[in-house]
C-alpha cells in the first residue's frame, strides 16, 4: 500500500467511525481563523447539516493546554478539530480522554505517535507534505465525501482553502488537484491562463497594479501615478466612462497590450514572464465580487478570521447571500488594519522596535499592530522588493491574553530547503508556555509577552546562522 492509499485508508476509518457517533450526540467542532481553517470549518458544517447533526462551533487563533482544558469543562461526548490539532495531539489526548475525538488537518505532527483513541487524519502520518499536497479544507472534503458523496458539490471551497494556505504554485500537487478536478467537473471552478494579478474582480485597474508586489512591476508596484502613466504609455484608457476600467473589463486586445508592457517593464528580473499564470474562477458567484475568484474569496475568509468575524466568512462559503454581504463589507475594515499595520512599519523602521541583522528582519509591534494582522504585515513585506536582500522576516505583536503572537516568513525559498516550521520550534525550544504551528513557508509562534527579550535573543542566533548556511550553499 502506498502513501496516497494509506492516506485514502485513514479518511474511510475516520468516515466509518464518524456514522456510528449517536445522532442525539451535540458535536463540538474546533477549527483555525484562516481562510483555510474557516474553509474546512464550512464544509464540516455542511455536512452535518446534511446528516442532521446537532453542532456547536469554536473558531481560534491558537489550540493550546488553555484552551482545551476550557473545552474539556464542557458537557461534550465528541470533539472535531479541523486544520489545527496536530501539533497538540498529547494534549489533545490527556485533556479529553474518554471522549470521541476527530483531529482532520495537514499541519506537522507532534512528535507522538501513539495517538490513542484519537481518530486522527493527516497526510504527514502516511508520509505525505501536507503543507505542499493538500489543506485542511481538503482533509475535511475528503473525509465528508466518504461520508456523504454529495459533499463533492463543494469542491471549490477545498481549493480556496488551499490557495488561502498559499499552496497554488502555478497549479497544485497531487491530492489538491484531484480535488480542483472535481470542482471543474462539477462547473464549481473554470480554470484558464491569465494575469496573475490580484483584484482583477473588484479592484481598479490602475489600483490593482499599483498594489501588486507579486509579481514586482518596476515603476508600477507602489504608484498610482506611476501605474497611470504606464497603461496610457501602453495604450489603455484607465477610465471606464466616469468611472475605472478593472481588469474584467479588458478586451482580448487590451489584455495583450497589458501582458506585453508588464512583460517589458520586468526584463531586467529572473522571469519576466512569470505574470502569467492559473486564474481560478467561480462562475456561479456574482461578476465582480470578491467572491468570484477564489484568490479573492480567500482574502475574504482571511479578513474575516483575522477581524473576529469569522462567522461571517463561514456564512459566505455556505451561499448565505446576507451574511455574505457583512463578509465583504468587512474586507474595507481588513484593508484599514492592514494600512495601519503598514503605516506602522513605515514610520518606525530604523526605530528600536525593528532590528536589521544581516539578512534577516525583526519587527516587534508590540500592541501597536492587532496579533492577528502581523504574519500578513510579514507575508506583504516577504514580497516587496524593499526586502530583497534579507532572507527573513520574523514580525511580533501582543495579544490581550499575555501572549505575543510571532510569525515567520522568508523573501527567496524558491528550492524549498528552508523549513520555518522546524525554525521556529528551534527559536522556543527552553521557552515554557510556548506553542508553534505553520507550513514551511509560513510559520509562527505564540510566546509569554515576559518572555519577549530572551525569545529575540535566541531568534537573532538562529536566524544569523541560517542566514550564514544559505549563503555558503
């Protein structure tokens, strides 16, 4: 048996164990506040609302001994974790022995393997990436169409929790893509070559390449007057009558001379060309709505997690067109913390709060920036060209609950070599009260706020010597 029918083996166990739990039984469902834990929590949820299920759910930044020993206080027979759990998996097993527990999630395990009672899928225990092959939402669809094969009709929302997790690289691996090739099938998803630009749906044209970072376009990315004069230099109106033309709006002939001059202006990076790519859209969502194309429809989910609203974004995977609306208009309050986070940096980058190593960043916001918005501060400046020449980013900020919050993101991992997982463990190990999770690409932490100053300690060693070891290589 190999890996992939070891992993299909683990989701018909978990199905099967899953139709025997008593229907008059409340299921308590836990799941993580990004787009992909909101994703997977939404196909949960609706598939237990096609089985007639009685349901209680919880979303969380951090499944920790706190929490949990919180959820074991509960009158609860059964628990289900989606995309988070794994990395608590001891806990998970001391705190609530004696119930019935379902951990489905693709983060990297604890170092246990005995599991116990726990019911437990994740590709990582058949040898399988789960931060490269598949996302939690799409452990959940698998897991809920072995249980209900109707669940297939919801495809697309495994696959925007797997661009949430920024698991797309122009197209997907294994797993992910026979989940995609479900969604096309059932005309969930129509996937075609494109600008690979973010907003074409709902942004200005001018605005949306004003604000694209990935890919970098020299003279655009970061000007609107710059990205103004550069579609009349390349013949495009920008105006659409009194108002602006958005990417949608072009016609094959515009399209081309849009491709081309971005293609020119990028010459002198490695691949000029690599504004190209897969373009995913939902064509049964309303044209140009956030929700029509998934990379957007992930942002949203993300937005609502990050704002507390998380509901929100679970209403608007579930088609609940009201609630859907309170989604969106929770994007506009997602973009203010971000300028806010960015306004931060910018008028404190050579203060005491922002240590410049050589080759790696350390921002600490304290409780200037919320704890939920710093990895997408580090994600946004992990793609800017101001950071090109560190390796890097390691960003922090302060929660209410004595905690700060740090993430973890590198500027060039283009071979994969660099595991930020296995990093960040590295930086708290001898730290108590300290807990890490992530992928390889995107890691974090949550550490005691007291502890602050000899985490920053450690973390500069560490990260000097990475830095040092990627150099040599």
């Amino acid at each position: 048996m190999d890996a992939y029918e070891q992993f299909d083996e683990s989701v018909k166990i978990a199905a099967e164990a899953f139709k025997n739990i008593d229907k008059k039984d409340v299921i308590r469902l836990v799941s993580h506040l990004d787009a992909d834990g909101i994703s997977a929590c939404s196909l949960m949820i609706k598939l237990l609302n096609f089985d007639n299920r009685k349901y209680s759910v919880s979303i969380v930044q951090q499944l920790n001994k706190a929490v949990l020993s919180q959820l074991a206080l509960e009158s609860h027979n059964c628990f289900i974790f989606t995309d988070i759990g794994s990395g608590v998996i001891g806990d998970i097993k001391e705190l609530l022995q004696g119930k019935k527990v379902f951990v489905l999630d693709h983060h990297s395990v604890a170092q246990t393997k005995d599991f116990g009672e726990i019911i437990f899928v994740n590709p990582h225990t058949c040898g399988i990436d789960g931060g490269k092959e598949i996302s939690g939402a799409g452990v959940v669809f698998r897991f809920a169409c072995a249980v209900d094969k109707s669940m297939e009709d919801f495809a697309h929302i495994a696959i925007i929790g797997a661009i949430g997790d920024l698991q797309e690289q122009n197209g997907f691996s294994r797993l992910n893509d026979e989940i995609l090739k479900i969604a096309v099938e059932k005309n969930k998803i129509n996937v075609s070559k494109g600008l690979r630009i973010f907003g074409s749906q709902t942004k200005p044209l001018h605005k949306a390449l004003e604000y694209c970072t990935d890919p970098y376009i020299p003279g655009v990315s970061g000007s609107e007057s710059g990205a103004i004069q550069f579609l009349y230099q390349i013949g495009i109106d920008p105006k659409n009558g009194p108002g602006w033309k958005k990417i949608v709006h072009l016609d094959e002939e515009d399209m081309k001379k849009l491709v081309t001059g971005i293609i020119m202006k990028r010459l002198n990076e490695a691949n000029p060309d690599d504004v190209l790519g897969n373009v995913y859209i939902l064509p049964h969502e309303e044209e140009e709505s956030p929700t029509r194309d998934a990379k957007e429809f992930a942002t949203l989910l993300n937005a609502c997690g990050r704002l507390g609203r998380a509901s929100f974004g679970i209403g608007a995977c579930l088609g609940d067109k009201k609630i859907r609306q309170q989604a969106i208009r929770s994007l506009a309050d997602y973009k203010k913390e971000i300028v806010n986070a960015m306004n931060w940096y910018n008028e404190n980058k050579y203060s005491d709060d922002i240590y410049w190593g050589s080759g790696f960043v350390l921002i600490n916001a304290k409780d200037k920036v919320m704890s939920t918005m710093i990895g997408t501060l580090a994600s946004i400046l992990s793609k800017s060209n101001v950071m090109t020449n560190n390796l890097f980013i390691l960003s922090m900020a302060q929660a209410l609950d004595g905690n700060t919050k740090v993430s973890l993101r590198t500027t060039n991992n283009l071979n994969g070599n660099l595991d930020l997982r296995k990093i960040v463990e590295e930086m708290i190990d001898g730290i108590g009260n300290s807990e890490s999770g992530g992928h390889q690409n995107a890691a974090g932490a949550v550490i005691p706020t007291d502890k602050e100053e000899m985490f920053i300690g450690t973390a500069k060693e560490i990260l000097g010597k990475y830095v040092m070891e990627e150099k040599v290589n």
